[in-house]
C-alpha cells in the first residue's frame, strides 16, 4: 500500500470511530423501524395496473416516516431523480403568484429550469418569483434570510444541504433547523434537498414540512435501483402527492412490476453504506490535502454529506483525476470518461461513474462542471476498500501528470 496512505489511516482512526458510532446508532433506528412496522416477504411482491392497495408500497411510505421522524412520505420507483422529487415538492406547495425563497444560495445546476426557465412549464411559467439569499463565507446568511423572510413574506423557502457544485461544506442539521424555525416564524413551509445527507448524522432535519432525497443516493444503500422520497408533515404530502400522480388519485394508484426488495434492503443497508462513504471521502481528502491539493471538508473537519471536494486549478488534472475513480470501477472500468452536454446542466460536465446502478452517487464516483476552479467532485462507496484501492489509482494518474 502507498506510504502516503498507510500514513493517513494512521491518523483517521479517531474519525472513522466515531463514524462508526453514527452508523451504530442510524442502524438500530431504522432496524426497529422495520420491526415496528412488521415487513415481511409479502411486502417484496411486485404489483401491476393502478396498484390499488399495495401493501408494499403504502408500507415503504410508514418506513421512511418513521426512519426520518416526520408524520408521513412518499417513497416511490416514479420518482426518476432526486431533481424529480424537488420538483414534485415545489410545484406541490407553490401555486401561481406565490414566492420561494432559496436561503442557501444558488439552487443545484439541474433546478435552474424547473425555477427560472422560459417556455417550458417552469415555475416561472407558472407566476411563481424566486429570490436568492446568498451564502456568506460558505454558511447561510442567518441576518439575511431573517430580513428577506419578513421582508418579502416568502411561501415556500428552500433549503439545500449538500454543497452541489460550490467549493463549500454541507450544511449540519442544526443549521438547516434553523433556518427552518425563521421560516415558520413567518408563516412559510420548507423543503429541505436531503441529498448526500442522509444518515450522516444520527438526526435528520425532520422539522421540514417536505425533506427530499434520491433512493439511487443514500437511503437507497446501493441496492435500489430507481426511485425518490419525500417526507414531511402530512398537511405538505397530502398537497404534494397530487403533482406525483394527479390531485384526484395521489398515492391511492402507483404500481411496480419489478421487485420491491431492493428499495426495502437498500434502506436497511444505507446507514453502513453512508458510514463506508464517509470514510473515502475522509481518506481522498487526508492524503490529497497533504499533496498540496485544496480539498473540503478539511482534515478534522465534520462530515455533514459523503462529498469530499478537490479544487485542482487545472482542467487536464481534473480530467485525469476523474479518469481514474473510472479506471477503479467495477463496471465500465475500461472506459474514458469525457466533458459532455448533459442535460439539465450549463456547463459541460464530466462523470466517472462505473456503478451497478446507472448514475448511482453513493457508489464510488466522481463528477465535476468543466469550469474553473476546476474541483472534482467524489463521493460514495459501497465499501471502504473499494476507496483504498481507488485513491491508490488515482494517486498513480496524478504522480504521472505531475511528471510529465
């Protein structure tokens, strides 16, 4: 094993205990949450047509509620992308002349259209204003956000916590709470974008009216194969499911033909799986930092999501950085990944992703806008050895183009 490595396990120990501990705890919760519950292997069997009662699904909902503390969700194969599942939120609780505030700066590159788009059933389309608060020294503007809540008496605010595509830290769930009590306090419901969070903490920013999140992320663990959730008060879901479905049916319709196993193993899985992840990212960013390479979060640092940044101010490095998460892969690891048009995104973007599940974040990846400052974007891992033997393949490429 590279020394440089071995030198850095060294000197995680006391953070990959206590990340650990977290996942210690995250699995007991969501284990009696399955015993609470009663599943059973009944609730893997698939269902087709509308899927009036489907016991799998309706129980999938009660899972997730009580995992996330709050009264009731929607969890469904539907849901294409934890983009989808915002954008079902939004549109659920916004209605035409009605205001969202974004309290934790710039929303995610895939979340511009659905806001701010022309022509094309946007928010905007549909006379909904947004306002942006911008994040000050990488937090939330607390004064800010407070001025602009009284101030333009916002329907909707907000809330992402995961970083995105900004040199910046996740956010804790402290902060998001209270961000979410000065929304209340002026009379507006919340969503919180979940994604990368999950499980990073032994609590989640239950308080939310909606809390949002990707299955193919971390509540998936891994295993599910498609799918979104929302969670939240049961006045939000009950307003949110209609634009899942249509506002006559909600969730009383919505079937899957395909094995429900995975989406209810996924979640039983995640909590190890995030702890898995967290440890990689702590890893890359140990010994990337101690190379010179600018990396977030920063050595001793808490991990509020399972990204860990690189800025390497240089596009062929990034480029080759990426290259090598996909050379380490285990599907695909023979291709190239190359700067492409992806939809959704306004700058080209490049991904190495070899995962079993298409496009799955908490599968060892890597992503990153081609944009200065050219920061790379890692995250996941099923196992932490698969996060060994990839830093040690990136390592290799990045002592080759150092060379050169």
């Amino acid at each position: 094993m590279d020394n440089r490595i071995t030198d850095a396990l060294s000197a995680l120990s006391g953070q990959f205990k206590a990340t650990d501990n977290t996942a210690l705890a995250n699995q007991k919760k969501v284990l009696d949450a399955f015993r609470e519950h009663r599943v059973a292997l009944r609730h893997f069997a698939p269902t087709t047509g509308y899927g009036y009662d489907d016991v799998a699904r309706d129980t999938l909902n009660k899972l997730y509620a009580t995992v996330f503390n709050t009264q009731d969700a929607i969890v469904s194969p539907l849901i294409a992308s934890g983009t989808h599942a915002l954008t079902v939120a939004l549109f659920g609780l916004l209605r035409p002349g009605m205001r969202v505030l974004c309290a934790t700066g710039k929303p995610y590159d895939t979340l511009n259209d659905v806001i701010f788009g022309t022509g094309i059933g946007s928010l905007k389309d549909f006379g909904v204003s947004c306002d942006i608060i911008p994040l000050k020294n990488g937090v939330p503007d607390i004064s800010e956000i407070t001025r602009a809540c009284k101030k333009l008496k916002p329907d909707v605010v907000m809330i992402q916590r995961s970083r995105g595509y900004d040199m910046r830290p996740a956010l804790s769930v402290e902060q998001i709470e209270r961000i979410i009590e000065l929304a209340h306090a002026c009379g507006a419901k919340t969503i919180v974008d979940n994604c990368y969070g999950e499980f990073t903490e032994t609590i989640e920013p239950s308080s939310a009216d909606a809390l949002v999140g990707s299955l193919i992320k971390n509540p998936g663990g891994g295993i599910a194969p498609t799918g979104g959730y929302i969670c939240g008060t049961t006045e939000a879901i009950s307003q949110i499911e209609g634009r899942l479905t249509a506002p006559s049916i909600g969730r009383e319709v919505g079937s899957y033909a395909g094995d429900y196993r995975p989406f209810y193993q996924g979640l039983f899985f995640a909590p190890h799986i995030v702890a898995q992840s967290i440890k990689t990212a702590m890893l890359f960013s140990e010994v990337l930092s101690s190379l010179g390479y600018e990396t977030m979060p920063k050595t001793g640092d808490k991990y509020d999501d399972i990204i860990c940044s690189v800025k390497f101010n240089d596009k062929d490095k990034l480029i080759s950085f990426c290259r090598a998460v996909q050379s380490a892969s285990p599907i695909d690891s023979f291709a190239a990944p190359e700067p492409w048009d992806m939809p959704g995104y306004n700058d080209q973007v490049i991904m190495a992703a070899g995962a079993f599940v298409q496009g799955s974040s908490i599968e060892l990846s890597c992503d990153a806008p081609i944009r200065p400052p050219f920061v790379a974007y890692l995250q996941g891992g099923l196992t932490f050895e698969h996060g060994i033997i990839a830093l040690e393949e990136c390592l290799r490429s990045l002592d080759a183009v150092n060379n050169k």
